[in-house]
C-alpha cells in the first residue's frame, strides 16, 4: 500500500475516534448538567451542552487526556437564561459550574464549595 494511502487511512481512523470519543465525552457532560440542574432546583434549557474548548491536559497520574468544557444555559425562575458549564478530562467531569458558584464532582457526587 502506498504511503499516501496508509497516511490517509490513519488520519481517516484518527477523525473517526476522535469524533465517537466526543459523542461519549458530551453525554458524559449532558448527564452531569442535568443532575446539576435536578439537584440545584434549575430547569436545563434546550436540553443540550455545546463545546467551549478542547485541549490537551494531564491528569492526576501524568497521563495526557483531553480536556473539553461545554456550556449550557440553564434558568431558575423560568423568566431568564444563566450559562453553566461542564469540564471533563477525558470522560471524567472534574467540574460543573453553576450560578456563581463551582461544584467539584468526585465519584459522582456532587460536592459545594
């Protein structure tokens, strides 16, 4: 097989995993919304979160995953619309932001600070 093809045909399977990776990772973070939201009294807006960012970034044992925060709007009387958001390390939510105020997730569980 030429070279080409080989390179393309790697590139093509990087794409596909990278894309089935990000459908995983934004459920993850839609699950974790909804439970804020559930647990906070908050009504989820639209019912979706969409990518802010995607980045490299280390966990705690060194390992480079990639780190994707999504937003999402979210209202507490139904008259208004706030933006929260939802930060994950590879399919691990390290943070979901609501209100002024941040909620560390550890384990699944939500924890005020």
């Amino acid at each position: 097989m030429p070279l080409f093809e080989t390179f393309s045909l790697l590139a093509l399977g990087a794409l596909a995993w990278l894309w089935l990776d990000s459908l995983k990772a934004r459920e993850a973070g839609m699950r974790e919304a909804r439970a804020a939201c559930a647990e906070e009294g908050l009504q989820l807006l639209d019912d979706t979160v969409a990518i802010r960012s995607l980045r490299l970034a280390r966990d705690d044992a060194g390992r480079l995953r990639l780190q994707r925060t999504y937003v999402f709007e979210y209202s507490d009387s139904g008259d208004d619309r706030r933006q929260g958001g939802v930060t994950l390390l590879g399919h691990d939510v390290v943070l979901v932001r609501l209100r002024a105020q941040l909620t560390l997730v550890a384990g699944g569980t939500h924890e005020r600070h």
